[in-house]
C-alpha cells in the first residue's frame, strides 16, 4: 500500500488533520464512520465534495482527526483538508477542478472577539437618554 498524503485543513475554530491513501471510499474520523460521526446528509455532501468534483468518489480511504469547533466547521475543515491532499496527489489532474470549485481556499472568517463595556463584538447596551 501507499503511504497515505496528509493535509491540514482549518474552519473557524476546527482543525482536520487528514491522510488520503488509494482504497476502497473508507472514510473514518476519530475512529468512527462517517455516517456516525456526521449525522446529517448535508455534512456528509460537505465532505464527500472534493471527489464528487474530481470525479475520484470511492476511489481513495479517508482517515482524519477532527478537534474543536462545531460539526459544520468540522466538515469544512475536513474539506479543505480532503481537497489539499487530493491536490498533492495528482496537481494536474485534480487542482484545477477543486480551484474552480473553491475547495483550496482557506475560509478566513473567524469569530470577532468581545469588546469591553458592550455585551457582543458589535451589539450595544442600549441607550437611554433620561
């Protein structure tokens, strides 16, 4: 067997660390299955994306270490994780595909932090005249 590519991927607060290795479409993360670990399709089509676009569905075995953040961020991350090892295996095949489709680039929103003397980031306490 081949040594498995491994990739990073980051979303918000989550961090994927992934290694891609040819195989049978096994996709295990945190040493459960996909479809025990995300539970709702749109999670599952979120990670699946990056073959579904290259056109490799089933063709490589997915191991990945998921931490912090929440399940959307979660699959995000995986993602971009997914589609940078994908772009490492074979860069002319696949990197055009997953750039058109936006998967090699980082989602850099991240969470506004909390200002002092209001109760959000932005939010206001609200103002009173008299």
């Amino acid at each position: 067997m081949e040594k498995p590519v491994n990739a990073l991927g980051r979303r918000k607060s989550a961090v994927a660390r992934v290694y891609v290795a040819p195989g049978q479409g096994n996709i295990t993360i945190n040493g459960r299955t996909l479809d025990e670990y995300f539970a709702e399709d749109s999670l599952k089509y979120i990670v699946n994306q990056p073959f579904e676009v290259t056109g490799t569905a089933g063709q490589f075995d997915v191991k990945a270490n998921l931490d912090g953040g929440g399940v959307k961020g979660q699959a995000e991350a995986m993602r971009l994780g997914i589609a940078r090892a994908l772009s490492d295996i074979d860069r002319e095949a696949y990197r055009p595909a997953l750039k058109a489709a936006g998967f090699l680039t980082r989602d850099a929103r991240e969470v506004e932090r909390k200002k002092p003397g209001q109760p959000g980031a932005r939010r206001r306490f609200q103002f009173s005249k008299r």
